[in-house]
C-alpha cells in the first residue's frame, strides 16, 4: 500500500514527447557502450580454455598421459580430468555430460 505522503511528494513531469525520446536516448546509449566494454562469461570462459597451462603439476600428469605440452591448454586439462572421474569414480552424470557432447545420448523419451 502507498503512504499517502508519498504520493504528495510527487511532481508532475511535463514534457513532449521529442523530449522524452531523447531523454530515453542519453541512458540507452550508455547502457550499449556499458554492456560492450564488459565480456560475456562466454568469452571468459573461452579465454580461460584457450590459456596455456602453467601449473606444473598438471601439466606433468598430462605429459605422463601422454599429451605434448604444446597441445595442452585448460579446455584439454578440463576434459581429461572429467574423463579420469567417470573412470577411477564411476561418476554417472560426467559420463553423461560426455556422451552429450559427443552427442552418443540415447533419447530420453523411453523414460
């Protein structure tokens, strides 16, 4: 419910419609610019994948795996780690989330 004080500290705004288009215009314009300079999580996330790794401990367990340095990034550490969680663990939903991507998931409609 409104306080009836508050509705007494309303002021009428009188302006034409060309004023307030323009008006809309000044905020609109800087919310675009705004959203532009940020990233999207996807492009982090992109970014982040595509970096070269440089901790020494998993770039050593994937070499013993059998990958070159120069092949690995963080989207190949990703991806052998979800690999090894399904195989050492039996994790259902990363073999699950592996399949899809494969796109070797049987259709769900017999459930």
């Amino acid at each position: 419910m409104v306080h009836p004080n508050s509705l007494a500290n309303l002021r009428p705004i009188n302006l034409s419609h060309d004023e307030a288009v323009k008006n809309g215009k000044k905020g609109g314009g800087k919310s675009v610019l705004k959203r532009a300079e940020r990233k999207t999580s996807r492009e982090i996330v992109e970014m982040i994948a595509s970096m070269p790794i440089t901790d020494s401990k998993i770039l050593s367990k994937l070499e013993r795996e059998g990958f070159k340095k120069k092949d690995t990034n963080y989207l190949t550490a990703f991806w052998f780690s979800l690999y090894a969680r399904v195989i050492s663990k039996a994790d259902v939903p990363a073999a699950k989330l592996i399949l899809e991507v494969l796109g070797e998931m049987p259709d769900q409609e017999d459930e």
